[in-house]
C-alpha cells in the first residue's frame, strides 16, 4: 500500500495522469517504461486529496527499476511516508473482499477513537425517548403491563435489526443510502430512513427548546409553575405546597376541577395552548418558543457542520451526565410519600392489557424509535468505523444502556406520581396528562420538592437538553451522510458539507415554527403519531426482508464473519429469517387495523382531531412508506434488458454486476434456496 498525493502523485514526468470534465484524476496503467513491467489499479478520486494505489508488479523478481538502474528501487517520497502516517483509511487487510463498484465516493473518514463512536451511538440511543416517551407509553398502557411487550420486541425484534444495520455500514463503509448497494432494488429504504429522520427533527427538536424555556425560567426569582398568581392561570389552578384538604385564598381543592400550577405553566404558560381552539386555530408564534428552537437548531449546525468527529467530541459530556441526576431524582423520590405505591404500579403487570394490539404497537414504535433502528443513523455512523471494529460487542452495549436508561427513567417518574397521587388524593392513573407533557409536569412538581429547587431545576433541565441533542446530532446525520454521499458530484467541493448542513438545518427549523404556535401541541401530536410509528416499523420490516431473504442471510453471515472474525449464531439468522419480519409485520398490519382516531386530552378537556388532520398524519406516513415501492418501480424500469436481466441485476450486489452480464446470477439462487428452506 502506498499513499500517493494527487499533487505530486508519483514524481515522474512520464507517469499519465489524466483530468477528466468532472475533475476527477483517473491513474492509468504504466506498461511502456519499464522492461519488466508494471501496471497500477485504477481508482477515480477527487483532487487534493490522499488515496491509496495499490501496487502490482509483473516483473520477475517485483522490483520496479528506476530510470537510472533497471536494478535500483526507486527512492522512497518522503511526503508519502508522512501522508500513510496521517491516513485514515483502512489497510489492506482490513478491506472488504469484494470488487470495486466503480462509485465515485468521499475519502473514508473514521473516528478519532473507538470511545468516541460508542457514546456517540449510546448518546444517540439514550435519548429524550427514554426519559419522556417511555415513562409516558407506560403509563398509558398500564405501568407493567407495557414492560413484557417491550422486551419481547426488544429481544426478537429490534437487537437483531440493530446489529443488523451496524453490520451493513460498517462493510459497505456507506451511508444510509449508498449501503443499498448491497441490493440496489431496495434502494428507496435508505431515502425513507433519511426522510423519515428528517420529518422527526421538526417536532423532536421541540421537546429539547420545551426544555431550553424550562431551564431559563428555573432562573427567574421563585419556580414559575410552582404559583397561580400569573396572568395565564386559570381559577382551576392549584398551587403545588397547599394540601388538597384544606381551603386558600376561598379556593378549595376539587380532584376533578383542580388543576396542578405544574400543569397550567407547561400548557398556558408556555405553549399558550389555551388561546387555540383546535388544529384548525394555530393562533401566533410564541416568540420565546421561537427563540428555544432557533437556539436548539443554532447548537445543532455548530456540532455538525465540520464531520462527524465534531459531534464524537461533544458526547462524552452529553452522554454521562444525565445518569448522575436521575440518579439524585431517584434517591429524593424513594423517600417521598406514595412513593412505593408508584413502583408498584410500574413493575406489577395487568395481564389484561396484553391481550391490547395497541399496547404491543406503542412497545413496538418505543423501541425502534429509542434505539434508532430504521432511521439511517446507526448506519451512518457504523460507516465511519474500521471494518475490522467489533460491531457485535457494540450492539449488545448499547442497546444493554438504553433498556436500562428507559427502565431507570420509569422508576424515576413512577415514585413521583406515586407521590403526586397520594398528594392529590387520586388514583396514579389519573394523576397526571397521558402525553409528551408528561416529564415536564411530573419532573417540575418533583423538583419543587427538593432543598435547592433553583438549581435542581437548572441542572435537570440541562439534562433534557443534552440528552436531546445525543439524538439529535444522529437524526440530522442521517440525512447528511445520505445525500453527501449520493450527490457526491454537487458535494464534493470545498465547504459543501457546511453548506449542506446549513440548508437541512434552517429548513428543518422553518418546518418547526408551526409547532411554536399556540396550538403548536395539536401539530406535535399528529407528528409524533405519524412521522416514525407505522412508517418506521414498515421500513424496517423491508430492510430486514431485503438483506434476509434477497441478498442472503448466509453471504450476510459470512460479510459479518470477515469483518470481526465471528460468524453469527443461530439465533441471529433465526430472527433475521423468520422471527423479526413475522413479528414486525403483524404489528405493522395491527397498527393499520386498529388505528383510533387522534384525541387530546388537557386541561380543557378532550380535544378531537377533525378527519382532515388524521388524513394528513397518514399522508405523512405514507410519504415515507412511498419511497421503497416507488425506488424499485423505477430501478426496474431504468436498468436495460429483458424483465429476467432486470431484476437480476437490482437484487445483485454492485460487486456481482460482472458476474450477472456473464449469466451467473447468485441471488436468483440465493432467493430460491430461501424459498426452498422456509
């Protein structure tokens, strides 16, 4: 292996290198100077850069002659010795045995440690999804109940579509897009996984400026949400010290009127919520919810615009700190009143509830959606790994640290409903909003009750913050790794990644004003029901489908076992082939049949969607789904040849292609063989 710089690249006169139109350097063969010989393979690289040519001698003894003593090895180029120091690239040894596709690509970048890929991948997997949405589906479906659900599709269904994924990038050295080379018909998945995580940074990056305006507030003199003396209280208000049995102010407690100053501050006073009266009635932008966002967006751009070495940096805090003041919650909330009767309801299960297909969707959607799986993300950031990493270890890691982020969260917030329903002298089922509100009533009212509310307050919400930003940083690089790599042509020049980071980022923030409305709730809603819940389980089912029985578990098998060295197991082939799609596609047919129609419940009551707005939620979806048949409509319809040829070469790897114009068509056996044994 020898590193050639494209500004000196051999340092002969003599050598031909060729500019082609699109300014690309073609090294072509050198046979002519030589008596012995010597030819160089050809690759197409952008200018200004360092590659790797891989040399290949013909003489008889190897040695290539210089232009002074046929017998004399050249002399060695200083600059390349320095550059081989410097490079990044995997070695030989390390490359995938596969041919060369001919794509044009960028230079292969890799983290700068392996640390740095991990918490970058846990940072992206323990999110705001653990610490808001879970806690939330729990207490929706029943506390426990949710539990079983959630770890059967955790353990058949989503590792292995992790591991999956991890595996795909780091072999392809691809992103979410360009990694469909592996079988080019299905090329419209990683569109979908890019569109899909865009789609989710309009309202996810909500949840983070919802915790922005929460931790300026915690500033003011006096918790804002902890009084009813503001001008957005309601006479139903009812301030968190004063105790349910008695009178203030000729104000007595009433458990179906009342309403928590914890819940008025987050639903009047910051959403405005009450100046709407439905999806049809947005009303104005809040400008302080308007300034969380362009702030949430502006950290975003800073943390990504360079590479994706930019956000390794940035995780090692944002990935740690969040344990250590759950970790003080926690211990607060054990000692509170009520308390053991909230754990209690979280780890006992209503066996009842299990017999609800909607209890198995929202486990479903959780799990995928808090581990990344189907969004291109992990794909992505695998891309960037040594094809030698051991992707196995780094599955069972992080998705060990996100189950167990997501159950730690659930005893977090189910001891303080405990405290809150025996407070309030209700039921723990009825004591708090079933939606993404949730952890900012619970937690606020929580932190009230801490010696030190001011800085408590301050600390946790900067942990919703950098945990929203993990994610985050992963959901935008999705995108951006995409369609960087596939419009290499328009990308390739010198500032087109931060010029592309740009562009996704102020869209993505134009696209997030409605959510800043006053009744920017109603939107949330419908795009956190929409955006990754069905559409996300019937991606991944088509990506699981793809590699299993198209391009072949056992090739995938054996992909995986030139990588780390270790071919995968049983059980791993068995839920790749069989257990995995059999489960995703019943959840994904139930989630169709059992659809209910979008409500909203608040402080004003429930608030039901008109048809319209359920119309555009499936639109959403189905815009994402849309990707993956269309692509291999028009794949098929593209490719030349009769029907047979066709298909053969969009389910053949770019590096069968050779193979396919000579009539050896592996898939076609490869398909025909997993008919045969399923």
């Amino acid at each position: 292996m020898k590193p050639v710089t494209t500004g000196d690249p051999i340092g002969d006169e003599n050598s031909n290198i060729m500019a082609e139109e699109d300014r690309l350097i073609e090294l072509q063969p050198i046979k002519d100077k030589f008596t012995n010989g010597i030819s160089y393979e050809t690759y197409q690289i952008p200018p200004h850069d360092t590659v790797i040519m891989n040399e290949v001698y013909t003489g008889s003894n190897g040695d290539i002659p210089n232009d002074n003593d046929p017998n004399e090895d050249p002399p060695k180029d200083e600059k390349d010795e320095e550059a081989q120091d410097c490079n990044s690239e995997k070695d030989k040894n390390e490359s995938p045995n596969v041919k060369d596709d001919g794509e044009i690509k960028f230079p292969v970048e890799n983290w700068s440690k392996k640390s740095d890929y991990l918490l970058a991948a846990i940072g992206y997997s323990v999110d705001l999804a653990n610490v808001w949405r879970f806690p939330y589906l729990a207490y929706k479906n029943g506390g426990g109940a949710f539990i079983i659900p959630y770890f059967t599709v955790l353990i058949f269904g989503a590792i292995p579509v992790f591991f999956m994924e991890l595996s795909m990038g780091q072999f392809t050295q691809e992103g979410p897009i360009h990694v469909w080379k592996m079988v080019p018909l299905f090329k419209g998945i990683g569109y979908a996984s890019c569109f899909m995580a865009y789609i989710v940074a309009f309202y996810y990056n909500m949840v983070i400026a919802w915790s922005f305006y929460y931790m300026f507030s915690s500033f003011t003199t006096g918790l804002p949400w902890t009084t009813c003396d503001h001008d957005y209280n309601s006479e139903n208000c009812w301030q968190i010290e004063w105790e349910s049995n008695e009178t203030y102010y000729n104000k007595t407690y009433n458990s179906n009127t009342s309403v928590s100053s914890t819940f008025e501050f987050f639903e009047r006073g910051m959403l405005g919520l009450h100046q709407s009266t439905g999806i049809s009635d947005l009303g104005n932008v809040k400008w302080q919810l308007a300034l969380c966002t362009m702030l949430t967006f502006t950290i975003l751009y800073f943390c990504l615009w360079k590479s994706v070495k930019s956000a390794g940096k940035v995780v090692w805090f944002t990935a740690t700190i969040p344990y250590l003041i759950l970790t003080v919650l926690l211990i607060r909330g054990a000692m509170l009143p009520g308390a053991a009767e909230g754990v209690s309801y979280f780890i006992t299960p209503n066996m009842s509830r299990l017999g609800d297909p909607q209890v198995w969707i929202d486990a479903a959607v959780q799990i995928f959606f808090s581990i990344g799986a189907g969004f291109g993300t992990h794909i992505a950031y695998a891309s960037y790994n040594k094809f030698n990493n051991n992707c196995y270890r780094d599955c069972l890691i992080t998705a060990g640290v996100n189950s167990f982020t997501s159950i730690f969260s659930g005893f977090v917030v189910f001891t303080y409903l405990g405290y809150m329903a025996t407070r309030q002298h209700k039921h723990i089922d009825t004591v708090a909003q079933e939606g993404p509100g949730l952890v900012f009533i619970v937690y606020p009212e929580a932190i009230s009750t801490l010696p030190g509310s001011y800085a408590w307050a301050i600390m946790f919400f900067f942990m919703l913050v950098t945990l929203g930003m993990d994610s985050a940083f992963g959901g935008l690089e999705s995108p951006l790794t995409g369609f960087r790599d596939q419009f290499y042509r328009i990308f390739r020049h010198r500032w087109t990644r931060e010029i592309l980071t740009m562009c996704i980022v102020i869209s993505a923030f134009c696209c997030s004003l409605p959510c800043t409305t006053y009744g920017g709730m109603y939107v949330f809603k419908i795009l956190d029901t929409f955006a990754a819940g069905t559409s996300l389980l019937f991606i991944v089912l088509c990506q699981v489908t793809a590699i299993a029985w198209v391009y072949g578990v056992d090739q995938f098998c054996t992909d995986i076992h030139q990588m780390t060295g270790h071919r995968p197991g049983l059980y791993w082939r068995l839920c790749w082939k069989f257990i995995s799609p059999t489960f995703l596609m019943i959840i994904v047919i139930s989630s169709f049949l059992h659809f209910q129609p979008l409500i909203y419940k608040g402080s004003l009551g429930t608030y039901t969607y008109p048809n319209y707005a359920n119309i555009i939620g499936w639109t959403i979806s189905g815009l994402s789904m849309s990707f993956v048949p269309i692509f291999a409509i028009y794949k098929i319809i593209k490719t030349p040849g009769n029907l047979r040829f066709r298909i053969a070469q969009c389910i053949s790897p770019k590096w069968e292609q050779e193979e396919v114009q000579s009539g050896d068509i592996k898939r076609f056996q490869a398909v025909k063989v997993n008919i045969v044994m399923a």
